[in-house]
C-alpha cells in the first residue's frame, strides 16, 4: 500500500520560510505527477504547485516566485519550500501522487500537515 507523509508544517510569522516535506513508502519515481495542494477552513482544496516524472514543475499564481517544489528520489522524498509566507498561505497541506496503472490512474493523498502563518 502507497502511504504518502508530510511533515513540516507549524507556526511561522509573516514573512517567513517553512519547507515542507512528504516521504512515500514506495520510489517517487513510478509516480507520473506529484503535487502539494492546500485547503483552509470552509474553502476547496487547491493545487499549490506540482511535479511531473520529466522534471516540469508548475505553480499556482499566488505562490509563484515565494514556493519552490522539488523532490529527491534517493529519499523518497517531495518538498515544498515556502518563503515570504503571508496570512492567506496559512492552510492545511496536503501532499498528492498520481500513479499510472494499468487499470488507470490511482491517486494517493497524504493525511495533511498544518501550517499556520502568524502576523
């Protein structure tokens, strides 16, 4: 069973850096995209930023230029940098992997990791 977890998150002022990180239990290379996704209280959840297998990265408009998503295969491992944190980032974040099968695509989901940006 694929097991995605994030860890992280925590408090941080206005203006801040945190990175965030998401270990899979299997090689992050089987997976054709991953993603790092957020929702905040009585909001959808929204894509932040996502990687594909080939290295192609794309963000979400309000992250661009402040959060940089990469990851390291040798550990399994998704990150999300985040800098220049203001109060609208503050959310719940998720991690996300997109597994190609035969029997089609299987989505994984981490169980989220909190972050909280402080003023």
């Amino acid at each position: 069973q694929v097991q995605l977890v994030e860890s992280g998150g925590g408090v941080v002022q206005v203006g801040g850096s945190l990175k965030l990180s998401c270990r899979s239990s299997v090689r992050i290379s089987v997976f054709s995209v991953m993603g790092w996704y957020r929702q905040a209280p009585g909001k959808q959840r929204d894509l932040v930023a996502g990687i594909h297998s080939g290295g192609s990265t794309n963000y979400a408009d309000s992250v661009k230029g402040r959060f940089v998503i990469s990851r390291d295969n040798a550990k399994n491992t998704l990150f999300l940098q985040m800098n220049s944190l203001k109060p609208e980032d503050a959310a719940a974040y998720y991690c996300y992997a997109r597994l190609d099968t035969l029997e089609g695509p299987v989505e994984v989901w981490g169980k989220g990791t909190l972050v909280t940006v402080s003023s």
